[in-house]
C-alpha cells in the first residue's frame, strides 16, 4: 500500500518549495509496526521508528526532491525537511488503540501538533462534524451609512471581509486554543504549512468557517447610529488580489515577498446575504 507524505526544500534558511510523495509498505510491514511500536511505549517522532519505516520516507524525500530540482533546473544547494511526526497517512493505518496511545505520548508543548494529528482521526468526516452541538452564530460588521443602506435595501448581495490574524476567530471555526479547524479532503495535516491562515493550497481555503447564520451590520456606537440585522445564505472563500490577480507572496523571515508562486496568499471571507430581519 502507499502512504503520501509532505517535506519541504530549503535553499539557505528558505522555504523553496513544498512538495508530496509517497512510499510503500505491505501490510506485514504495519502489523510489524504495531507490535514494535507496543513494545516500546508508542513513540511519536518519525526519527524515533525503526529505521526500515524512518529512512523509507527520508530517502523518497530525497529522490524526488532531486527529480523536482533537475525539472526545475536549479543548481543551488539545498536541504529538504519532513514533518517531526509520524506522517498521517501512516498514523492512519494503525489501529485506533495504538493512535490514542502515540497522542498521548505527544508533549503538551506541541498543543498544535497534537490538535492536528487528532483531526487526522476524522479523515471520512467535514470539518462541521467536529462539533455536532454547534451553534448559530450571529456577528457584527461596521459599515458606513450607505453601505447599510444598500445592505437593507437588498442591493448589495455580498459582502467581504479580509482574514486577519486579528479576526479570523470571528470567522472561522476554532478550538480553545484558537486553531482552526481544516477539512481533511481539502489539505493534508502533513503539509508543513497546515494551520497557516495564509496558506496557498493550490487556490483552496482548507479552513471551515464558523456557523454564523446572522450578521448585525452598524455603522457606529452613538445614540444615532444605525443598525441592521440580515441573514447569511452561503459563505466562500476567495483569494485577495491586486489587478486581478491573488495576493500570493512568500514569508522570508518575517517579511512577506510578494511573488505569483507564493505558498502563501491573503485571503477574504464572502458572505451571501439573504433577507433582512
């Protein structure tokens, strides 16, 4: 069977790319990893497997990261890097006793880690099932008087809101750590870059938004500022852009670099809105 795995290529400190691969094991090979793995206290890292298992994925690493650098004809050295945890799509082929017990062998510091290798356990499932209780949100938007009025009077269908780090727990469905959810049909967990709010992923949101149902527009807090509440019909998530194109860019140490092959993009929340309450 074969099991997809992430890395990423680093020319100097950089990110150079992100790519996927797979290698194969037979099905032997899993139930030899679960014995071992009982026999010595779960452990989590892919370093920590047996070297048949961990150097499996470093040398496929390494193999396609030669083809995707001969096709791109580039010559400068570089490094490659695979995710500290056991990739998902093998974390998935073990039992369900032997993945609880690899979690809970995952250190508190890695909180976000450990959040996303549960999520891989609903791979089957859309990101609103994480919370079968989940309630109707209602939120609020400033806009300007004649933003509202054309809001209320119906003509204006759509509204958009850029994600910010600042207000994407608004807009997006979240934990109590503040991750958002992502649905796991969408991007892989084993993608370095999953949790970014930023991220590229090929033009696809993979985050879910919140269940926001209503949307209470104002246009101030005084005593004559005006009010009005509207259903939400649908919501979407398109890329930013500037002349038409996305806002992709890369982050170079903190500076974003904005490039059409960015692995990152600015994104914007869209609201379809239905009548007015």
């Amino acid at each position: 069977m074969k099991y997809e795995f992430a890395y990423c290529i680093f020319i100097s400190e950089d990110i150079h790319s992100a790519q996927t691969t797979e290698v194969s094991f037979f099905r032997k090979d899993i139930a030899d990893l679960e014995k071992w793995l009982a026999e010595n206290n779960y452990p989590w890292q892919l370093e920590d497997l047996p070297k048949y298992y961990s150097e499996k994925f470093v040398n496929q690493a390494v193999a396609h990261s030669r083809k995707v650098m001969r096709a791109e004809k580039c010559t400068a050295d570089y490094s490659i890097a695979i995710t500290k945890e056991i990739p998902a799509s093998l974390f998935k082929a073990l039992a369900p006793d032997t993945q609880v017990k690899i979690i809970n062998n995952v250190p508190d510091e890695y909180i976000q880690l450990k959040n996303r290798i549960l999520q891989t356990l609903e791979k089957d499932k859309k990101a609103s099932s994480h919370s079968e209780a989940d309630e109707e949100q209602t939120i609020r938007i400033k806009v300007t008087l004649t933003q509202l009025a054309k809001i209320t009077s119906g003509y204006t269908k759509e509204i958009r809101q850029p994600l910010s780090p600042e207000n994407y727990k608004q807009y997006l469905k979240t934990d109590a750590n503040g991750n958002a959810f992502f649905y796991p049909d969408k991007i892989s967990p084993d993608n370095p870059l999953c949790g970014d709010l930023d991220i590229w992923n090929d033009g696809v949101y993979p985050y879910a938004p919140a269940n926001i149902g209503k949307i209470e527009f104002f246009t101030g807090t005084d005593a004559a500022a005006k009010t009005g509440t509207v259903l939400v019909r649908d919501i979407r998530f398109e890329p930013a852009t500037t002349d038409g194109k996305p806002d992709r860019f890369f982050d170079m140490n903190g500076n974003n670099i904005y490039s059409a092959g960015g692995d990152l993009c600015h994104w914007d929340i869209i609201f379809h809105l239905g009548e007015m309450i």
